[in-house]
C-alpha cells in the first residue's frame, strides 16, 4: 500500500530530470561555477603547498588535495536542492494555497523533484566532469590511493548527502511564512554549510575538538565523507557510523521539518473561491 502510495509522487523526479535538461543555460552556468571555484581552490591551495615546508597538509598530499577541491566544487552543487527556493516562490507569488488543495504530500513532491535534480545533475554533468578531474589528477600530478569499490560506494552516499541537504532546506524554508528576507537566510544557509561540510576548507585541517562535534552534526556527511569515501580516507567502521548519522539526521531533520510546516501552514490566508 506504501508503495502504491509513493508511486504517484515519481512523476515529481520525472519532473525534476527534465526541469535540469530543459535548463541548459543553467546546467551550463552551474558547470562553470564549479569549474571556477575548483580552480580557484585548487590555485590556492598549489600556493599553499609551494611554500610550506610539508608535503603533506591534514592528511593530503597535494594531488590529492586537488582531488578533494574537484570533488567538493561538484559534490556541493549536485547535492544544492531547490526545496528552500520553490517554498519561498509558492509562499511569495501564492501558489502555496493551491499547493495545499492538492490531494498530495508537500514535502513528497519536493522531496521527489529534489530527486530528480540530483540524479539529473550528477548524470549529466557530475560524473563526466568528475572523470575529467580524476584524469587530470592522475596523469598530471601522480594521484594514487583510488580503487573501484570507493568509486561505487561514492554515488549512494553522495545521495544521502543530497537527501540531508534537501532535509535542512525544506526545514529553513519553513521562515518564508514569517519573513519575506529569505535571500539572507538561503546565503547565510550555503555558507554555513559550505564551511562546515568540509566544502571550503577539508575538517582535517581543522582543531580536532571541532572536528569530534562536527562528527555527529549533518554537515559533514554532506561533503566531506563523499569526497574522503573517493580518495579512500574512510575506514569501512567510520563509513558504518557516518552512514547511520546521516540516515539518523534525515529522519530527525523530516520529524522537525514536519512539525514546523503545520504551524507554518496556520499563517497561509487563501482569498477566492
């Protein structure tokens, strides 16, 4: 009956997949955003090793540094859900009441549409972008340490991570009912997560006390453990417990996430027949 019942909400991840290919200006835009800000990062962090006296930075040699900058770029966009956005637009422009009226789940659907997007992204433009970055790293600068089965393992857990990112939207997106600076919250929402995910800068850099409470926080299940679980930095016991932290906070970031949408459906005034 479940099953009966979630079957409807697939044409939301049909949805989701040809929103992305009918886009193209905005997968191409995406793709040179993460082009930029890889290179960016990946300058960066050439200088930073050119002049340290270590070789090996918080665990990284430099190829595999220029590894974790690819990755992360790609990892954080595919994972960027749009949840926090189509609340804001439904609650702005009023399309929330009509949302409402219909005999489906909210949350489903834009869960299910989130779906769709991330399987969208990485297929078309994730994997072949993350291939190039792999070439580059292993002919050009000698990376070492990859193995197939890391490889696989990367695309179900980068999933998890997407579902998390998609979890923590939806629950933010809850403030477009009570407040229109939703601009300020979505900006404030990608930076915290980008710095505490491991996206900037990698949590091995970081001081080992913040880095046993991010341990059991969402964020970095988000970026970090992907882009580790591909260069083969995860123990199989770390990788069971992260996991289970990730799936943990899905479920409890949903349970939160769904008692804030009925208090915030109580502030939605509907005018007409």
């Amino acid at each position: 009956m479940a099953r009966g019942r979630l079957k409807k909400y697939f044409i939301f991840t049909k949805s989701g997949i040809q929103t992305v290919i009918a886009y193209r200006g905005r997968v191409a835009l995406w793709c040179l955003g993460a082009v930029i800000n890889a290179l960016l990062m990946g300058l960066l962090w050439w200088a930073i090793y050119e002049f340290s006296p270590e070789s090996v930075i918080g665990g990284y040699t430099f190829p595999q540094m220029l590894m974790y900058v690819i990755l992360s770029a790609i990892v954080f966009e595919v994972i960027n859900s749009d949840s926090m956005g189509t609340i804001v637009d439904d609650v702005r422009y009023g399309l929330i009441g009509m949302r409402l009226m219909k005999p489906i789940n909210y949350r489903l659907q834009l869960g299910f549409t989130s779906l769709g997007s991330f399987v969208a992204c990485m297929a078309i433009v994730g994997i072949p972008m993350i291939i190039m970055g792999l070439i580059v790293a292993l002919c050009a600068f000698g990376l070492s340490g990859i193995v197939w089965y890391n490889v696989l393992l990367f695309l179900p857990v980068t999933l998890l991570s997407a579902l998390v990112y998609d979890s923590i939207g939806f629950l933010f997106g809850q403030l477009a009912f009570r407040t229109q600076a939703m601009f300020g919250v979505s900006s404030m929402t990608n930076v915290l997560i980008g710095f505490l995910s491991g996206s900037m800068i990698p949590l091995a850099i970081y001081p080992s006390w913040a880095q046993s409470i991010l341990f059991y926080t969402p964020f970095p299940t988000m970026v970090s453990l992907p882009v580790r679980l591909f260069l083969g930095q995860v123990p199989w016991s770390e990788l069971g417990i992260s996991v289970a932290v990730s799936i943990a906070w899905i479920i409890v970031l949903n349970v939160i996430a769904h008692f804030a949408y009925k208090g915030s459906v109580r502030h939605v005034v509907v005018f007409g027949g």
